[in-house]
C-alpha cells in the first residue's frame, strides 16, 4: 500500500511539472508573440477583404488559404468587413448589411464560427500580416439585445422609439451621452483582443460618435495590446489622441474629377496643400481607389476611373499614406458587387494582380514610399506642362524615388529639370535623362523611377 501511495505521489509531481513547463511554454509563446508597431505602418499595405463575396461558400476558410497569396501583394494588414451577426428586423435585401451589428460577440454563422475566426487571424499572423475587425459603434441592427435589456443606450424619438441614423433603417442610433453604453462598447471590443487575438479596429462612420469616447476607449484598449485604429472619416482631430489613420476621401475624389476629364494636376496639387494645412506630419491618410461603399454604390475601377486606372493606382502607392486594395481588386474586377444579397468574385490573375505585385514590393522594400508616422518627404518637381504631367519626388534617408505621370487622355511633351541614371521601375529597364530633354508621355503614361 506505501508503495502504490508513494507511486501516485510520483506520478502527481512528474504532472505538475510537465503542466508547469507547458504552462511556461504557452505563457513564452504569448510574450513573444509579435504585435503591431509604428515601423509596420512605414510600408504597409492594407486589403479589405469581403468575406461574403470572396468565395461561392463565403466563409473564413476560403479566405484563410488565400492569406499567402496576399503576402505575395505586399499586403500587411487585413481588415475584415464586419463578421458579425447581421439583425433581421427591417433586414435590407435577402442577406442584410453587414452593418446591421445583432451581437457585438458573435460570429455571424454565415461565415463560420470563432475558431475559423481565429485560425484566420493565426495564418495571418505566421505570414507576418496583421488582421483588424470593422466595428460599428454609432448603431447596432433592430434586434440587438441592448434594444430591450438596455432601451437608454439609444436614441429615441418623441414617442420612444429608437432613431435611424442618417436614412439607414435597418439600424438604431446609439446614445454616447449614456456612461453605461460607453463602458459596455469598450468592453465588447475588448472581447475581440482577448480572444481572437485580432489586432485593432476599423471604426464605422468615426466622425459620427463623440471623439473624447474614441480617445478614452483607443487608451483602454492599448492597455491590453498594442492595436492599429483605422477610422472611416477625415477629421484630423480623430488622429489627435487616438486613431492611426484615416480616409484619405479628398485625395480619392481629386483622382476621380481628374480621370474623368474635371480637373487637372493644378488639383492635386491643391489637394497637396490641403493635406499639408490640415494634417500633422505623423498622421496616416489611407489612399484607395475603390472600397465596397464605392465598388458597390458609385461604380467600378473602370466605370469611374477608364483608363485611368492603373495610373491612379500607382499614384496611391507612390504618395504618401498607406494603400488599400479591396476585395477584387486584385483580380480587375469590373462589376458591382451586391451589398445586401450574396456574389462572388472572379479570380482570375492578370495584369492589375501583375501590377500589385510590383507596387507591394516596392512598398514594402523601398524607404522612400514610407508612409507612416516617419514618412518619407514629398516635393514638387515643376516640368514645362504643369496643367497634365504631374511629377513629384519622394525621399528618405538619402533614398530618393520620382513619380511623372501624364494626368490627362491626351498625348503630351514636355520637359523637366530631372537628369541621371534612373530605374524605370515598372518595366524594369534603364533610363537616361538629360535636364531640358523633351520627352513624350502618351494619354495616361505613368512612370516609376528609382535610383
């Protein structure tokens, strides 16, 4: 019997020593688990994925296993559309918006469960991306659990119902004077750091919920991890004390007006002016030249931008900020993807995919496209057409890398003060310029050029 009793006492401390390592193990593994920081700002680039209409299945999994071809595109960061269950009160179309939040801690079934979920942030992470959730602070869907249990979160009408926001019916407008729904807000966002391990937030129609929130609950939030905060909004003051980034909405809708025949460089260089005046040097504007608002509401790449296109899309690589591509995007997709009802996305590999290879690399490599809160400088290069060719010259540390495109449909000569031995970098082939030499863009014509 003393025998079998000292046994089990043997057996008992080998256990609770093999649990304390693998305790220590799991506890090493969390600590040096790589989070977020201001250097990965410097050359990241930023991929909306729609996890809806990426796949026929829209679900995580088929997201996740593209996660490596992504890397292949220099992105860095992943922002998933809202994954959340979707109300179904006042529901739009057959499948809702995304932007109709029933449960704030839940995985909308459609797409898969918490461990997909969490799986897809782990690949992410092995492939050294980044992975933030959209968040939808300013309202939740018609049959949010708060509607009933907490009827003072909302704003409500004369006759105590809760208001829409904007004409967004589908939604109810959320009461931020209400101390009570702040503190409940921080702590479902929270939810998502603990146990996704997801890495920050893109923030739904920002500007609309009181900024002194973001501020407090941005600082809560760091306390438990480092996080990226993107918001869908302009407003420097959102940079001030909380956000990372926003939307760079001005630049987006200069590059429009200016394929579109409306405006000129005179514009943009305007919109330069405007950035200089309203931001701060550390600030990060997100450039793109699509989104699912814009894809699905105001028309394609093509529809708005012709061709444009490829032009205006180096250019959001090539300024400064951090670009985005949108789910599609990457594949040319030339159709409107359905907003409230299921699609899917062609995949097929060409020349825009061709074309994000190179600029993700050069992204990611080259430290005089950094974007972040160190950025590289950017300077106005005249040339002899100032009306169509826009040249501009980016430099960090000694690196210097020249953007000259010709912003009109026109064919175009002109001269520039520009001389040396350049790389052109898109095509891959040496060029010789000569100050005062006259050179030919044709409608459209972009270049590159690296030393």
């Amino acid at each position: 019997m003393k025998k079998l009793i000292a046994l089990i006492a043997f057996i008992s401390i080998i256990a609770c020593k093999n649990e304390a390592q693998q305790k220590k193990k799991i506890d090493k593994t969390i600590s040096t688990n790589k989070t977020i920081s201001d250097a990965d700002l410097e050359n990241a680039v930023i991929y909306e994925a729609n996890i809806r209409q990426y796949s026929p299945e829209g679900i995580f999994s088929k997201f996740t296993q593209d996660i490596p071809q992504l890397k292949q595109l220099g992105v860095k960061i992943i922002w998933l559309m809202p994954i959340y269950p979707i109300s179904k009160k006042d529901r739009k179309g057959s499948l809702g918006s995304y932007y109709a939040v029933q449960n704030y801690t839940k995985v909308n079934p459609e797409f898969g469960n918490l461990n997909d979920l969490k799986n897809l942030v782990k690949t992410a992470h092995k492939n050294g991306m980044f992975v933030i959730l959209d968040w939808v602070a300013n309202h939740t869907g018609r049959d949010h659990q708060w509607i009933t249990e907490h009827p003072d979160y909302y704003v409500r009408d004369k006759n105590g119902s809760p208001v829409a926001p904007f004409d967004w019916t589908d939604v109810a407008k959320l009461d931020y004077s209400n101390k009570n729904l702040r503190k409940a807000m921080v702590g479902e966002m929270q939810y998502w750091l603990k146990n996704a391990n997801v890495d920050g937030f893109r923030c739904d129609v920002a500007a609309e919920v009181p900024v002194d929130f973001w501020n407090s609950a941005i600082k809560q939030l760091k306390q438990t991890k480092p996080v990226f905060m993107l918001a869908e909004a302009w407003e420097p003051k959102l940079l001030k004390n909380g956000f990372d980034m926003v939307y760079g909405w001005g630049t987006y809708h200069i590059m429009n007006e200016i394929a579109q025949g409306k405006k000129n460089v005179h514009a943009w260089d305007n919109r330069r002016k405007q950035i200089d005046t309203l931001y701060q040097k550390d600030d990060i504007l997100m450039n793109f030249i699509t989104n699912h608002d814009e894809n699905s509401w105001n028309g394609t790449v093509k529809e708005r931008l012709g061709d444009a296109s490829n032009t205006m899309l180096a250019l959001t690589y090539c300024t400064t900020g951090m670009p985005l591509i949108y789910s599609g995007q990457e594949y040319g997709m030339n159709k409107r993807l359905r907003f409230f009802d299921k699609d899917t996305i062609s995949k097929t590999k060409g020349k825009v995919w061709s074309l994000l290879e190179k600029l993700g690399k050069l992204k990611n490599t080259n430290i005089a496209l950094n974007g972040g809160k160190k950025a590289a400088s950017y300077q106005k290069i005249n040339s002899s057409n100032n009306n169509n060719i826009l040249i501009f010259k980016r430099e960090k540390k000694g690196k210097k890398l020249f953007y000259l495109a010709n912003l009109s449909d026109k064919e175009v000569s002109f001269t520039t003060d520009l001389s040396g031995e350049f790389l052109d970098y898109i095509n891959q082939k040496k060029m010789h310029l000569i100050k005062g030499q006259k050179l030919i863009f044709k409608p459209w014509e972009y270049k590159i050029l690296v030393l």
